[in-house]
C-alpha cells in the first residue's frame, strides 16, 4: 500500500543505520540460524489483501495483521480506537502488557508529527491513498505465529487511536471500502474473528525505514538485527486463499529465480520497468514514462497499476485489437447519446471501471499482458488473471484488474500471487519465481 502520496521525501536508505535506530529493541528468545515460517490468510476476490496473525505484549494478544510490502509500519488498534474493526475491549492495551513501553512524545528520537496524546505519548500519522490512520508509539514485544518458531522480539509499532476514510478515484475507493466492510463485522466476538472468518485488523508493512512514519527501524529490519532470523530476505507465495511467508529464507532455490536489480532509494521494493507487451508486440510507450515514476512491489495494493499515459498507450492497444477480435466489454462500447458530444463521458467499458458478464470463450478471446524487468525478467499476465470478479463488480460480472495511479508503476496482489517472489534484501534484488504446484492447495 503507497504511503504518503507525493508529500513522501527521497533519501538513500542504509540498512545498518535502520537496524541501529531501534531505541531498546531486542529479542527475548532469540533462534540462531533461524527462519520464521508464517502463515497467510485472506482470500483475494473476498478483501483484495492478504495477512497474518501476530502475538502482540505479555501476555501475548493475537491481531491479524496486513501484509504490506508497500509501508513500513507496524500498526494495530489500540482501547481508544472506536473506528476501527472490532470489540475496543479486546484491542491492544500497553498497560496490561509486562512488556510494553510507551513512546514520549518528547523523545527527539521519534517522528511524533502529532504532537502529545493521551497524556504525553508520541502521537503520529499514516496516511495511505484515501485513509488516514493516528496512533501513538509503543515498544513492545512481538511473535509472528510461525509454523516451526516461537519467539518474540521487542520493536517499535503503533497503536491506532483514530481512522479516518477519504473519497476519490478507484484505488481510494477499494482501500476504503474494504475497511469499512471490516467495520461492518465489529458486533463479531474475537473467538469468532480468530477461528472463523478473521479478518485485516492492523498492518505490517515490510518496506525500508525511509517510509517509517514513527521515523524508527520496522519490525522486520528489528527481527534482522536482534538475531530472530539470521537472513536480510523474505519469500511470499499468494495464493487465491491464504498462501505462505518465509522470513529469513527463500521458499526455493535461488537457481529457481528470475532476479531484477533492487533499488530502495524512495524506501520500496523498487524496480526497473522497460517494456510491456501484448500478445508479444511491443506496447509503444515513451521510456521516460517509466523512468520518471516509480516501479514498486506492493502487496498492499490489489491490483497491477500503471501511470496514466502507459495506461491509456495500453487501453489504445487493446482497442486496435477490436479490427480483428471482438473483446467483450471494450470492443463496440459507447458513451450514451444524450451526453454533449463535445464533452462526452468516458465510455462504459472495462478500463473505466465498467463489469461485464464474459464467457470462458470469450475471456480466451482477450491478449496476453507481458511486462519486462531488467535483466530480461518477464512477467505474464494473462485474461484469466486480469479478467476478476472485482470488488465494485455486481456477482457473475468480471472487471479489469488493471488500474492507474500517478508516478507509480506497481505490481499489486492481483499479478504477485501468480509468483513465488523472493524479497532477498541482502543481495539487493527481487525474484519471480513459478509457484511449486503443492503450494496452494
């Protein structure tokens, strides 16, 4: 999920000055040699996100958390919150944790951009596209529910005490919308949360310290450097349902990847975007379209958007397709006659957020999406995966998992679970890999 919109400033991330920023942060059962092997839940079509259950304080408080490659924020509701999703009575609450630390808001070590709340805690802002979430810092300990590891590290997060929903175009719509369907779940007891349905309450964001907005090292930067895991690298695989996180390890064989260089100077998983294809044929879209914007890995994001001129060069090749092949939903599509026609409105297709009912045959029909990273990594994009049953879509309808967002290039949720990607930090890149076969069954 992209933080901070524009107002977000570039510097050089180093990780050693990451890893020495956390203020007492330790591990409390440190695992030599260890890799944390998490599980992930949520399914696409249902929240367009995914996420894992996390152990918060002693005695430990189990929330799920969204996994956000896209922030870098550890966030969970904390008892003042009553917009968040929930029962307030079971959210986080330091003063019942042996471990917990709260934040000064006088301590200069920390970006407390809100000032003092709640008597003299560090209070500070998240702003995600259309959402803005206020919290206060805590240090406390925390325990990703490992299938093979139990143990619990000390690192800085915080508690939400306020969110808040904005309006605006397709991505803010879907962000907001699903959280507040999370609202509509509130009256459910934790126990049914947990063992039934669960559903996002709080965000792990995995990016680099320089999109912290508390301004300290992020909880996996802190798992690193406190000796939880010995390994600066992860492994996601994405599945329709639930999937799997590798911390400290990749999921295969280094061999079994596609690499492209890592750049981290704007603090993501950046990347460098040189082509798109269709159907094989180059896509023609000016190469500073890409190289002044930003190609990231967002988890956080659920679905493959481009910047607006790529996205319209894109939307004007699938409509030279129409001579040849009728595409449902962009072929012979037109704007009402009743509009001026020297204004007339986008037409009620598919790349304007329009559903269609699309037959098997006719998905068939539809061209094959190709983008190319460097070092020749190509990452196919099929109809099958681009045509989905999206979140604004009436049932049996299929709408276009491809979307827009300015100065931003990002492979969201919708293209990442057709891969196995490796988040290998220490080595400075990203991999593709195909996903074993077992993985998601």
């Amino acid at each position: 999920m992209i933080m901070k919109q524009a107002s977000t400033c570039f510097v050089l991330l180093s990780l050693l000055f990451c890893c020495c920023c956390v203020k007492e942060a330790s591990s409390t059962n440190s695992v030599e040699n260890s890799s944390l092997s998490v599980p992930i839940y949520g399914t696409f079509t249902e929240f367009f996100q995914y996420w894992v259950k996390v152990q918060v304080g002693n005695p430990p408080v189990e929330f799920t958390t969204v996994v956000d490659t896209g922030s870098s924020d550890f966030l969970i509701p904390s008892k003042h919150c009553k917009s968040c999703a929930g029962k307030v009575s079971e959210f986080y609450n330091y003063s019942h944790s042996s471990t917990s630390k709260v934040i000064n808001c006088n301590d200069g070590t920390y970006d407390c951009d809100l000032g003092c709340v709640y008597h003299g805690k560090c209070g500070f802002s998240v702003s995600y596209v259309g959402i803005t979430e206020k919290a206060f810092g805590v240090l406390d300990d925390i325990n990703p529910m490992s299938l093979n590891v139990n143990t619990s590290t000390s690192v800085n997060f915080g508690a939400i005490f306020n969110i808040s929903f904005g309006n605006g175009d397709i991505l803010r719509k879907v962000r907001t919308e699903m959280l507040v369907a999370t609202n509509n779940k509130k009256s459910r007891s934790r126990k049914e949360h947990l063992q039934q349905d669960s559903y996002p309450e709080g965000m792990w964001g995995f990016a680099f310290q320089k999109l912290n907005s508390l301004g300290t090292a992020p909880a996996f930067d802190t798992l690193v450097s406190s000796g939880t895991i010995q390994r600066d690298q992860f492994s996601m695989i994405l599945c329709e349902t639930g999937g799997s996180l590798l911390l400290g390890d990749l999921h295969q064989a280094a061999s079994d990847y596609q690499f492209t260089p890592l750049n981290t100077t704007a603090g993501f998983y950046g990347f460098q975007l040189n082509n798109l294809l269709l159907n094989g044929e180059v896509v023609r879209i000016p190469s500073p379209v890409f190289t002044n914007s930003i190609s990231i890995v967002d988890t956080g994001t659920p679905l493959l958007t481009l910047p607006p001129e790529a996205f319209t060069l894109l939307y004007k090749s699938f409509l030279g397709l129409c001579d040849v092949t009728n595409l449902t939903g962009i072929c012979h599509v037109s704007s009402s006659s009743a509009y001026s026609t020297s204004h007339p409105p986008p037409p009620p297709d598919l790349f304007h957020n329009h559903c269609f009912s699309i037959s098997d045959s006719e998905i068939n029909l539809f061209p094959t999406l190709t983008l190319i990273l460097q070092n020749g990594v190509a990452l196919q994009y099929t109809p099958q995966d681009y045509l989905l049953p999206l979140y604004y879509c009436e049932e049996g309808t299929l709408g276009l998992a491809i979307g827009k967002e300015k100065g931003f290039t990002i492979l969201g949720a919708s293209i990442l679970k057709l891969y196995n990607v490796a988040y290998d930090r220490m080595h400075s890149q990203i991999g593709f890999a195909t996903i074993p076969g077992n993985s998601c069954s």
